[in-house]
C-alpha cells in the first residue's frame, strides 16, 4: 500500500531530457520527458485508446506522438490529445 496524497521522487533533473523515460511510481506506470525551453511533463504512460504505453512513442516538438501503428495519436503536455485516430488534427 502507497500513500498517494504524498510527494515522490520520479527522477533527478539530469535524467529527463528530449527523450522519453517510462517509470513507475506507486505502481503506474509514468512516461517523462522535457519541452524544448526545458519543462519537465509526466504523464500517465498509457494510451487511452490501445492501452499501449506512450513511452514507445516519440517526441516531435513538445508533442508526444504514439508511433506504433497507423494511427497515431499526439499528446500535449498538459496531457491533451491534439491528434485522435480518425479524426482531423486537433488543437
């Protein structure tokens, strides 16, 4: 049992960059990566529509694109989807 209203390490600050780095914290799984003006982004490291991780994705721009089939989905850093399978480009 985790508590989970509670502050965790996920990485230190040399360890996220421009490439995407899966963790699991409190047994979920967490995808991170930096912005180009260097934000860090954590986020749910699942893709809602193929239960793939988003790790296995890539980074173009500050947008995470899940590359591992067709479709393709894009994810902001907010954690927005800009991109939907089967849809027209999102904002």
């Amino acid at each position: 049992m985790f508590v989970k209203n509670a502050w965790y390490i996920a990485a230190m600050a040399d360890e996220v960059g421009r490439t995407l780095k899966q963790r699991w914290i409190l047994d979920e799984p967490v995808v991170m990566y930096r912005t180009a003006d260097g934000k860090p982004v954590a986020l749910y490291d699942v893709c809602p529509h193929r239960s793939m991780p988003l790790s296995k994705g890539e980074l173009l721009g500050d947008q995470l694109h899940r590359g591992y089939d067709h479709l393709g989905s894009a994810w902001r850093r907010a954690g927005h989807c800009t991109l939907a399978p089967g849809t027209e480009s999102w904002r």
